[in-house]
C-alpha cells in the first residue's frame, strides 16, 4: 500500500528522525508527535512514519477524519534509509517519500563542494 500510495492525497507526510520503539501502538506513538514535538496530529490524511533500530521496519500513523490508521510494513530484503543523527519531525516531499518507499536516500549522498585553490 504505501509503496504505490500517491504522495499527493497525504496533506503531509513527517519522518520521526532516529529511532523509535515499534512495540508502541496508536496511543505511544501520537503521544510522541504531541508530547515531543508539539504537533496537531488531527489533521485528515497526515501520514507519520517511525522506524526502529532495524531498518526493515516501519510503523506509519495516519488520521483518516475519523479515526486513526496504524500501518506496519516489513520488507524481506534490503532496508529503509532512515535518518539516525537525531530526533527531530522532518516533513517529506511527494518526491522524497516515493525515494523512502522505494529503497533509496531521502537525502541526496552526492553533494557540491568548492574546491580549495589556494593549492
């Protein structure tokens, strides 16, 4: 589902930087995105995603208007590229989620640097 899912419909999707216990359901994992990082969780189609320390794994939590959904994908090879440098909420481009959804960095590795030339 979240592999095909069409980025457009969600009116955000957010990234739970480092890493966050997947034995916690609905309540713990709201409670994070209120408690830590003071954010209103009831808006419609606003997708949250926790990984844990292994990165095969990842809990999505999604409040549908009426309700919350509680998502959980495993995948049987290969792994999410998950930021782990800190705890911060990180708001996901349609481009970047479709990236985390299909395997790759959300982040791009190739960076531009300016050579030193006083060499």
């Amino acid at each position: 589902m979240l592999k095909d899912a069409d980025p457009h419909y969600f009116a955000g999707v957010y990234i739970v930087c480092g890493y966050t216990d997947l034995r916690f359901g609905i309540d713990s994992l709201a409670a994070i995105i209120e408690r830590r990082f003071h954010m209103h969780l009831f808006v419609p189609n606003t997708l949250f995603l926790f990984c844990g320390r292994s990165s095969t794994r990842i809990k999505g939590l999604l409040w549908e208007g009426d309700g919350f959904l509680l998502l959980y994908k495993r995948v049987e090879s290969g792994h999410f590229t998950w930021p782990r440098s800190s705890t911060e909420l990180r708001s996901l481009s349609a481009e970047q989620f479709h990236w985390l959804m299909q395997g790759f960095a959300i982040d791009p590795i190739i960076h531009d640097i300016t050579p030193d030339t006083s060499v």
